[in-house]
C-alpha cells in the first residue's frame, strides 16, 4: 500500500525548519533526562545499559561530523584536491594494513583513486629526503628512539606544547630543548600574540610562601559537550543532569589544587564556605589573603563574615580586567582542556567526583609547571627541588635507555612519563 502524501498548510512552510530545531533540542532536553535516571538506577544492568546507549549516540554524532566534512571535500574537483603529503600518504597506508581494507576500500575512505593507492605501494621502498612515501624522522642526527618517544608523547598528549613536552622528558632524564622538540614534530610554533592596547595595569599582591594567597572560582561542566538549544533562553538549565557546578581553590604561590567541590546545581555562599573550611581542615592552615570574583556567592554580607572570623583579607578581582583572577582561570582551562572534554563526563555524582579527583592528584604530583621550570606544583608547595638528571642523547645505545608510559588510575588522558637506564 503506497502511503498518500499529505501536503503541508501553507502557513506552515515559514515555520517548517525552525520545527525541526525545536524537534531535535527537545529530544536532546528528553534524552538527557533519561540518562540521568539511568546512570542513578539502582539496578547495575540499566546503568550499563545508560553507558552503552550514551557512546553509541557519541559515534554517531561523530560520524555525522565526518559525513558533512566529507561532503563538502567531494565537491571539489578531483584535480584540484589539495594533495596528501608524504607522511601522510605513509598513515593512509598504516591505517589501510590495520583495517584489512583492500585498495578500493581506502581509496573510497579517502575520496583518492584505487590506482593511487596502488602506484603508493610500489613506491614505499623510495629512501631519501625526497621520497615520495615518508615515515617520521629527526631533522637532525638523532637516534631514531628519541624522534619515535616525542612523536609518540604528541600522539598520546595532543594538547600538550614542545616546551611542555620538553619539561617532562627533563623531568624524565632526557635534556631536550623547546627548539629541538619543536624539529622533532615539524611543527611550525604559533606567533605570539600582540600586546592588548590601553589596558591600565593593576597592582597585584605578590605570594611569596605557600598558602599566603588563595584563589577560588566556580565553572560549569557539561555532561553533553553544549548547552545551546532552540528556544529561549537559547540553553539549557545551569543545573543537573545537564552540567555540574564545580568550585576550585587554587595556591597563588604553588599553583597547587588545594580543594574542589562539585555540585549539581550553582553554590550558595553557605556551600562555598564549607568548601573551603574543608580545605582548612586538609592542609591544616588557612591563607593570609583569599582572591575571587565578584559573584552574589562572594560578594555578600555572609562571606565577608566568614572570611573576617577566620582572619582572611578578601579581596576581589578587578572587574573587566584581564589577569585579576588569571591563576584560578587557568587551572580551569587545563582542567576542562585536559580532562573533562578528553572524557564522557559521568553523569553519576560520585563517578564525577572520582574523575575530578583524579586529575587533581595527577595534576599535582605528576604534570611539570612551564613557569616553575618543569617542577611538579606540590613540589613547590612543599618547597622541595629535585635534581634533573640530564642524559646526552649522542652516543647512547636505544637498547640502554627505556621509555615508560603509565596511566595514573588507567586513565588515558592522564599519562605519567619515566625514563630510565636499563641492562
């Protein structure tokens, strides 16, 4: 039975498109809601089942991502496509091996044509700066194991910098400057940034121990990557199950996490100041000086009080001003660049919490501070220094030297690097 096609009014073709939008931030309102409830189950099959159903819907999105990009590079001209580089090429032909895919397989994958991936595999014995297929090598004279450990680390690590990759292979042992790591990646560095123009500068307290100044913030996570939808406001509520509030107490001195709180709608000031009397209770100190912003949780009569019985001096960050609150804001950055956005943020509190947790010891104990000069921040926090050993990399034999990556709570986006000298 053929189905009768049914005209739409003709009042509602103006309104047609904007309905699909509303359809789709509707079901994205519903389906979060649902997954809230799953991930709280008592019964250990449905949270399973909730878990399941979320990545399965994260790979199709993905795969829509990709299906529009691919679109959009099939419109152009076989001829005038920008042609794959050398290493390029070599990563096509990996990928082809580790997928079983024949020649025509990859050359749909990558919009080329059989006969060129053909015409590739003859070509891959070519040796030279000038071969057509390449794998990745040193600029410079460099035991091959050193250029596969920084390539390697940038794979596995894609947010980190070269000074960044430079500071953990020195705290691994292995000397390596910013500019030589930087030839290892064939990577071009970003220009910096000009000076913002008539910017008055603010006078800043300086931290000269640790605990003499706090910082302290509060951020939004979302469970879903976003917040935007169709309708007014144009987002979602600033509450669970679709972000989670989370408040950061950061040691101006160390840039040390002292203490974190998650909750699942915005604090009060009441919530803040239990956060940071727990904080008091953990380290068993207090700062001279506490640093925040000038949100109604901070800038009240209740928190002034807190802060006055406790011997604190509160003082706010200057509003519209860039760099009042800059310590606080960017261990927020790391936290969502590092973690949060690397990960399916659980919509469980407590698996939430265990996350966040983690990335704050590994973050404190095990990721080197570009301004401390590779020191791990509770090692500033306790003041202690350890002396980097440096290895000369000319001369030594790969099979005397031996990388180790470990994953801190088998997490992979929370890599813990090692080098050490073996037989």
């Amino acid at each position: 039975m053929k189905v009768p096609e049914i005209r739409m009014p003709e009042s509602w073709l103006e309104k047609a498109k904007s309905s699909i939008l509303n359809t789709i931030s509707l079901a994205h309102y519903a389906i979060i809601c649902t997954r809230s409830i799953c991930a709280n189950s008592p019964l250990e099959h449905v949270r399973l089942r909730g878990k399941l159903e979320r990545a399965r819907n994260e790979i199709s999105l993905l795969k829509e991502e990709i299906r529009i990009k691919d679109a959009r590079f099939m419109r152009i001209k076989p001829r005038n496509r920008p042609h794959y580089s050398p290493l390029e090429r070599m990563a096509i032909l990996e990928l082809k091996a580790a997928r079983g895919w024949n020649n025509a397989q990859a050359a749909k994958a990558f919009m080329i044509d059989p006969d060129t991936i053909y015409s590739w595999s003859k070509r891959i014995g070519e040796k030279g700066k000038h071969a057509f297929i390449q794998t990745p090598e040193p600029i410079n004279k460099f035991p091959r194991f050193v250029t596969y450990i920084v390539q390697r680390l940038k794979v596995l690590c894609p947010t980190m910098g070269k000074r960044k990759l430079a500071d953990c292979l020195s705290r691994a042992g292995l000397a390596l400057s910013a500019s030589t790591v930087r030839r290892f990646l064939k990577r071009k560095p970003d220009p910096p940034l000009p000076p913002p123009e008539n910017i008055e500068k603010t006078k800043q307290i300086k931290s000269k121990y640790p605990n003499h100044i706090w910082n302290t913030d509060l951020t939004v996570i979302p469970t879903s990557m976003g917040f935007w939808v169709r309708w007014f406001p144009f987002s979602l509520p600033l509450r669970w199950p679709f972000c989670y509030w989370a408040g950061v107490i950061v040691d101006h001195f160390s840039r040390t996490c002292i203490g974190f709180a998650l909750f699942k709608k915005k604090p009060c000031s009441r919530e803040i100041q239990r956060m940071l009397k727990k904080a008091f209770e953990n380290i068993r100190g207090k700062p001279k000086h506490l640093i925040c912003d000038r949100g109604k949780e901070f800038d009240c009569k209740s928190f002034r009080i807190f802060c006055k019985k406790h011997n604190i001096g509160l003082r706010y960050g200057a509003v519209q001003k860039h760099g009042s609150i800059s310590v606080v804001e960017r261990f927020i950055k790391t936290l969502k660049d590092e973690c949060t956005r690397r990960i399916l943020v659980p919509l469980d509190l407590e698996e939430m919490r265990d996350e966040v947790s983690s990335f704050v010891v590994w973050y404190n104990c095990f990721r080197p501070h570009q301004g401390f000069k590779g020191k791990f921040p509770i090692e500033r926090y306790l003041q202690k220094s350890k002396r980097k050993r440096k290895y000369r990399v000319k001369g030594y034999d790969p099979e005397t030297v031996k990388l180790s990556i470990l994953r801190f709570k088998d997490k992979k986006h929370l890599p813990i690097i090692k080098l050490r000298k073996v037989g």
